[in-house]
C-alpha cells in the first residue's frame, strides 16, 4: 500500500471507468484499490503532433506480462544473488547467460558504473500473487 505510479487517461470519467472496472492496478503489488493524485495539468505546446497514438494502459500491462513470460522461460533466476552473479559473468567468473534477480537501486547503480550491462524492467505482478 502506499505506492505511487503514474498514468495517462483521456479525462476524469475514463479513469473513474477504468477504476470501477478493476482495469487499473498497482504496478508494484496489483492491488486494484487505486485512486488519483492531484496534479497539475500537462499543457502541450502547439508543435506537439496531435495524431500520435495514445498509450492504452491495458495493451502496455499486457506486453509487460509478456516480457515478464518470456524472461522467467528463458533466463535463469539467480534472485537476491543477481549483482553478485551478474559481476562475476561480466569478468568470466562464471558461465556467461541470461540471469535475472533482485538488486537495490544502489546495487543497480554499481553494476552500471563498472560497467556491466544489466538492465531494469518494469516487473509487473500477476493477479494472483
């Protein structure tokens, strides 16, 4: 509880439409008891392209779901190990593949500054999780 995310809705009665419906959750722990914070309008300058297509929040969920598929297929879970593990593939300590796991933000910010190339997703929850 407690998280904050963003999100783009056309007006107030999409949003109010979409929370009815459960269509909105928590990215962090899918929770579908959200609600909006007062923030200041976006007003675009003239120059932006109007006919650029709209982010549909459930198509995104969907392919973040399916990132998520296909990582836990075919990368090996090394979980709280990850910057450990992931330093010693990068200096050919260890067999070289495709792993994924857990690092804090500082840790992410140590493997970028030695240099090895990792990368953040955005983790999505299943449903019944």
């Amino acid at each position: 509880m407690g998280h904050e995310f963003g999100g783009w809705f056309p007006n107030s009665d999409s949003f109010e439409e979409q929370v009815k419906n459960k269509q909105i959750s928590c990215p962090d722990c899918g929770d579908t008891s959200v609600s909006k914070s007062i923030m200041a309008p976006a007003i675009a300058p003239k120059s932006v392209n109007k006919s650029e297509p709209k982010v549909d929040s459930t198509k995104f969920r969907k392919l973040l779901s399916e990132v998520r598929d296909h990582v836990e297929k075919n990368f090996d879970d090394v979980g709280d190990q990850f910057p450990e593990e992931a330093r010693k593939i990068y200096y050919g300590e260890s067999e070289a593949r495709d792993i994924y796991g857990n690092a804090s933000d500082e840790e992410a910010e140590e493997l970028v500054e030695e240099g090895v190339p990792v990368g953040r997703l955005p983790w999505i929850k299943r449903p019944n999780s």
